[in-house]
C-alpha cells in the first residue's frame, strides 16, 4: 500500500512532465503535413522555434507570476504593466529616438516600481494581492494611455517623433534569428527569466523564503523571516518581468499599443503557472513547472491553430485543461 | 486517493477529446502524417488549390460576413480548398497564422489584417516565399503584397450625403453619430459626407463619437432628443453605421413622442440582418453598403493561381438599400 501511494505521489509529482508528453506526442500525430513538402509541420525545428519566440511573452511573465503564486499571493496587473511598458519603450525608441540599452533599462525600471508599488501596498498595508493588484492592473493601463495620448506608437504617428519611418533596429533584431541554432533574442529572454528565476528560487535563501511564507505566513513570520520584505521583492520581481515582455511585445508587433497589449494575459500567465502544478495556495511548485506548463499552453494552442479549429472548441479545450489541472492538484493536498 | 484516479481519467479525457476535435480537422485534409502526400494536393485530380485566410477578428458581424462571403464564393470552385482562421482580435495571433500558412504550403492566402504596421512583414515574407498573398479591407505598408482588395470609404460618405440631400429636399437640421473617431473609416465617412452635402442647406446640429456601439448611439441620440424638443428640430440622422443607426431609432421610439417616425435614419454597412433588415422593416430609410470583398478575393485568388496577372489595388463600389429596393438586393453606385 505504502508503494501504491509512493508510486501515485511520484507519476502526480511528475505529471507535468507526463502532460509535456503527451501533449507533444498529440502534436507529432495531429499537427497537419505540410502541402508542399510532405512533412509534418509539427516535428521540425523551424515550427519549435516559432513556438518558443510565439509563447515566450507568457512564459516571461508566468516565470515573474510563479514567484508571487509560491508565496500565495497573486498578480493580476501583469498584462497591463506589458502594456504600460511596451508603450513606454515604443515611446522611448520612437518618439524620443533614445538608444535601445537606455530604453531597456527605462522601461524595466518603470515596470519595477510598479511591481514594487503593489508589493508595498500589499505588505505594509496588508492588502489583498487580489485587490491591490486590481488597482495596480487599471492604474498601468491608465498610465500606458496618458504617456502616449491614447494612441498608438508608431512611427510617423506625430510630427514630433524622432523616427518617421521604418521599423527602430533593435525591433528587427529582437525578433532575427541569432546564430545559436536560429533562436530569437525574445526566445533567449524568455530562457533566460526561467534559469535566473530558477536559481532564485532553488538556490538562495529569498527562494526559501518564499516558499516558506507561502506555506504559512505566520510561521514564517515567527522563525525570523522579514515577510514584508520578501513580499516587495517578489512582487518587484514579478513586474520586471513583465516590463521585459514589454519590451517584448513592442518588438513583436513593431508598435506600442497601449489599449491592448497585453490585454487578458494575466490570465494565460496564470494558466500556465497553474497547469504546470504550482498551487494557488503558495508554497508548493518550482520554476521548471512553469515552464512546462507554459510549453503545454503553447503546443496545444500551436496543435488547434495549425489545425485551423475554431475560436469556439479551442476556449472550451483550454477551459477543460486549466480546470482538470487545478483537480489533479487539488487531489494531491489530501 | 481514489480522486487522484478520477482525476486522472478526466485528465486522458481532456487530451483525448483535444485529439479528437484536431482528429477530426484531420479527416477533411484526407490523410494523417503516416500517409504523407509528396506534391501535396496540387498534384492530386487536376488541379486543386488550397488557401488560407486569416481574419483578425471574428467578434464583429461585418467580419463574419465577409468570411461568408469568402466561404459562399468558394464552394462554387470544387478545386478550391479553404482553411480559415481567426486572430481574435490579436495582432500577435495573426502574425502567427501567416506563418502557419507558409508552413503548412497553402498555394494562396487572403488576409484581412488587424493591424497595417506589424502584418507588413509576416506578409512580405509569404510573398517572398512564393505565396501570393490577396490583402483584404485594411492594407499593409509597402507594395509587397499581391493584390488589395477594399471599399472607399470617403465616397461612401459622400453618397449618403448625396442621397441625405435628396431625401431632404436640399433643407433640413441632422444628427450625426460618429464611429470611432481615431478610426480611418470614422474619419473617411464623416470627410466624404460632409463633401456630399456641400452647398446644401443642411445643417449638422449635434454630432457625437459613439465608438460604432449600439449602446453609445442610443444614449447620445437620447441626450439630442432632450436637447432639441420641438419636432422639426430632428430631420434626420446620419450614423456611421447600421446598428448606431438603430440605436438612435431605439431612443427615439424610447422617447415615447413618435418622432422616431419622422426623423430618417440613415446608416452604412448593409449586413443582411442588421441594416437591410432594418430597412425592410421600415426602420431606416436607407443604408449604404461597404462591401466586405468575400466574393472578389475569390475571383481574383482563382486568376492568381490559374498564373494571371490581377490589378494591384481594387476599390470596391458600394450599393443602396432603402425599401423599394432591398428585396432586389439594392442598387449599385
């Protein structure tokens, strides 16, 4: 019996491997073959690619979002703040005509202290992270409207902007291949968050830390632990990353629209933290989760888009995933 | 524990039925991967030509109809196959697609983009990847692109302007209910009205951005009804289009003084069941279509892939609907 429920414990600790599986099996036999050469257009590595540099703005943000879900709180203003940020550095790199690295560092500091401003308004003034964070989520969008008048930034928009025309270098060479087996700089961004994000978490005491208050906030706060402090970080953290996929974004689509970027991706961000098996209740989960929950988002949604399915199945396909992870999960507390 | 299994079980269910839903896309392409189709369809009786088409946003109706359109127009070629896709509204999204498309070695792709700006590439790459690429309502930046395919809107207005000062006889105090006013075709439709009403003594009294929503019309017409009371205040109302136009109906007969049937509604668009059913049940007076294109970006996809040359830039002329005519399926102009 003992070995029974060790054997269920480890294929349910495993799962999200399991599911990576099996998702990625669907995909070799369902993607369809392409009408020119005979090949799936699943099983090559230029599709891979496109996978990884298409889902990489979620998994930049579910890798921020899995650091504040680990501690039981949540961040619902994530999409904005992509918003906010890739309007700013549209904004900067268009408008203002500054140099990328400068841009970067702008608009991540912003998007920092946007996090930051949720994370003390959550531990010094023991909000709600739902609350709060709603608050946080329409002042970002709020913000992304006021810095750019509402409209689009793009070149030419207005008389004033530094670039009138053509696309800003580092736009082009965010979304180029590199040399390192073709992949995009928004691709390696994306790696790198997970890797950084994973030593945090693994390695150092502020990743023990979080799991620790997430597990019982209180029992941290008695052995020591400044939760308060720890709180901020993530929370900061959490809104770097997002101001990455900021960066991201703009790159991507060539413009900063500060009405939709990044509209309603909280919510994806937040599937694939919570189908790769982090609990909403903090304290359990990883990094490397995160990242195959996100790579399952990413494949099932690449496997009915290539297939060509309507908007209609797929929502209720991705309805159905989230809510058949979040029972699995469940079923393990007990 | 026992949930853990059940769990378990809805879980393979879920994969199973994703499997299925795909299984099912499958059929129509004839074969799966294990029966790979060197040559791919082209080849097989004749010739036979697929082709994708990304919509950006399948949420409005004037979009649906144009994929409609697409789909009536297509059914009348055997030979050709359709894939259609939607973007939902996500600039993102329909980059991908186009991509998918090139993947997937469609022999032709119809795109109506969400976005000018960052479609421009996606759809340069196809062309450069030897995919003729028919661009539909909005354009791309550059030339690289096949064939565009679009209404006018600036003589759209300019009709309605034309027929608001016929039907008024050249007189009259009118309402105007703007769509989106940071939108080009808001823009284009006010500008052309304004040129078909030039030298007439019609006189715009109340003019309001309603975002093309039903809901926004509804309360800004109310607001005008209460600003101008008597009834020759209101001639007529011009809207943007149709559902802003019933939505000043709405308010109008919500006013509860029957001046909804002395002011003339007039809008654009012209869906089957939003404007020309309207106008058939005689709460409009009139309304102009923008022609979504469905039917002749088949028409020219088919010359395109029988190795013809087609115009570069088609703009489409646009039809009345008022109630002698709609059941003839309007008049061209």
């Amino acid at each position: 019996m003992a070995r029974l429920r060790r054997a269920i414990d480890f294929a349910g600790r495993f799962r999200g491997i399991l599911a990576f599986v099996v998702v990625f099996l669907l995909g070799i036999f369902f993607a369809p073959v392409s009408y020119k050469t005979g090949h799936s257009t699943f099983l090559n590595w230029s599709t891979q690619n496109d996978i990884l540099f298409e889902y990489a703005e979620y998994g930049i943000l579910a890798a921020g979002m899995t650091l504040v879900i680990i501690a039981a709180g949540i961040d619902l203003s994530v999409g904005s703040v992509l918003g906010f940020a890739a309007t700013l550095f549209s904004l900067l790199v268009i408008a203002l005509g500054w140099s990328a690295p400068a841009a970067v560092v702008a608009t991540v500091l912003a998007a920092a202290l946007m996090g930051a401003t949720s994370g003390v308004i959550i531990a010094r003034f023991r909000m709600q992270p739902f609350v709060a964070t709603l608050g946080m989520m329409l002042i970002a969008r709020g913000a992304a409207k006021w810095i750019s008048g509402g409209i689009k930034v793009q070149p030419g928009a207005r008389e004033w902007y530094a670039v009138q025309s053509g696309n800003p270098a580092v736009f082009d060479w965010m979304t180029g291949s590199t040399r390192l087996l073709g992949l995009r700089p928004i691709t390696m961004v994306f790696l790198v968050c997970i890797v950084v994000l994973w030593v945090l978490l693994r390695f150092t005491k502020f990743g023990r830390h979080l799991y620790a208050i997430g597990g019982n906030e209180e029992a941290a706060r008695l052995s020591g632990i400044r939760v308060g402090a720890v709180k901020i970080a993530a929370y900061t953290l959490c809104g770097i990353t997002a101001g990455l996929a900021g960066v991201c974004n703009a790159s991507r689509v060539t413009l900063g629209d500060p009405g939709e970027a990044g509209l309603t991706y909280e919510l994806d961000a937040i599937a694939a933290v919570v189908i790769g098996g982090t609990s909403l209740m903090g304290g359990k989960g990883g990094m490397f989760f995160t990242f195959l929950g996100t790579l399952i988002i990413a494949y099932i949604s690449k496997i009915l888009s290539l297939q060509g399915i309507e908007e209609a199945p797929r929502l209720m396909i991705r309805g159905a995933l989230i809510v058949i992870a979040v029972l699995i999960q469940q079923s393990r507390k007990e | 524990m026992r949930i853990i299994r059940i769990a378990s079980v809805l879980f393979v269910l879920s994969v199973l039925s994703v499997l299925l839903v795909a299984g099912c896309g499958q059929k129509q392409q004839a074969s799966g991967p294990s029966l790979p189709r060197p040559g791919g369809p082209t080849t097989l009786g004749g010739k036979q030509f697929v082709i994708g088409m990304s919509q950006c946003n399948l949420g409005e109706p004037w979009r649906v109809q144009m994929n409609a359109d697409v789909k009536a127009a297509a059914a009348k070629h055997p030979q050709i196959k359709m894939i259609f896709k939607d973007a939902q509204n996500k600039t993102t999204v329909q980059q991908d697609q186009v991509k998918e498309f090139v993947n997937l070695g469609v022999d032709l792709i119809i795109i109506s983009p969400k976005e000018a700006r960052p479609l421009t590439r996606p759809v340069a790459d196809a062309v450069a990847a030897g995919i003729p690429v028919i661009v539909l309502d909005r354009k791309v930046e550059g030339d690289k692109y096949t064939c565009f395919i679009g209404g006018d809107n600036v003589k759209i207005g300019e009709e309605a302007g034309k027929f608001m000062v016929k039907l008024l006889g050249g007189r009259g105090k009118i309402v105007e209910l703007k769509g989106l006013m940071t939108s080009t075709p808001a823009v284009e439709r006010h500008d052309g009205f304004m040129k078909g009403i030039e030298g007439s003594q019609i006189k715009i009294v109340f003019a309001v951005d309603c975002h093309w929503l039903e809901p926004d019309a509804q309360k800004e017409m109310a607001s005008a009804l209460s600003r101008f009371t008597e009834p020759g205040d209101i001639d007529a109302v011009y809207a943007h289009n149709d559902p802003s136009a019933h939505g000043a109906y709405i308010a109008a007969k919500n006013e509860g003084k029957g001046r909804e049937k002395k002011i003339k509604f007039i809008g654009i668009d012209s869906l089957p069941h939003e404007g020309v059913r309207y106008v058939k049940e005689g709460l409009m007076t009139a309304t102009f279509q923008y022609p979504t294109g469905g039917a002749e970006a088949i028409e020219n996809a088919l010359i395109i892939l029988k190795g013809g040359s087609v115009m570069k830039n088609i703009v489409l002329g646009t039809r009345v609907f008022t109630r002698e005519n709609a059941a003839k399926g309007g008049e061209a102009l």
